[in-house]
C-alpha cells in the first residue's frame, strides 16, 4: 500500500488547483494520469470521458470549445459531478 498522502503537497501542484487532488502523489509508482476532454460552453465546463464526449458532440449543434486535460482516474471520479452538483 502507497504512503504518499503523508507526502507534502499543495492543492495547486496539480492542474492549478482546478481539480481535486489525486489520491497518489506525483512521486508514485501508482500515480497515472490519463487524457479526459474538457468541454465549455457558455462558461460551464465539464470534464469526460473521451469516447463519451465524442459520442455527445457528434449528435449536438452546439459550438463547444474541446480541450484535453490529464488527471488521474480517482481525481475524475472525485469531481463534484458525481457528487450530484
């Protein structure tokens, strides 16, 4: 079992602090970041999956602007959207 949340670390190494922090630090052997696409659109923003958003774009007619962010797998399933927010 990893001990890297004992290691210091700040809310802004990652992503800026936009994100939640990974479970893992960057020093980690467990610590792998993946691509996930970020949409925006009017000012609201929402991260995920790639194939789900490729899926979701192709049948929409609306003008997103597309990115590619890297978070881990636990900070995409930590985001507030599935929390219920």
């Amino acid at each position: 079992m990893c001990n890297c949340m004992t290691w210091c670390r700040v809310p802004t190494d990652e992503n800026g602090g936009k994100y939640p922090m990974s479970e893992h630090a960057p020093g980690c052997e467990d610590f792998r970041k993946e691509p996930f696409t970020r949409l925006e659109y009017g000012g609201t923003v929402c991260v995920m999956e790639p194939g789900e958003a490729a899926a979701m774009l192709a049948e929409s007619d609306e003008q997103y602007t597309v990115s590619t962010v890297m978070l881990t797998r636990d900070q995409f399933e930590r985001m507030p959207e599935f929390n219920g927010f």
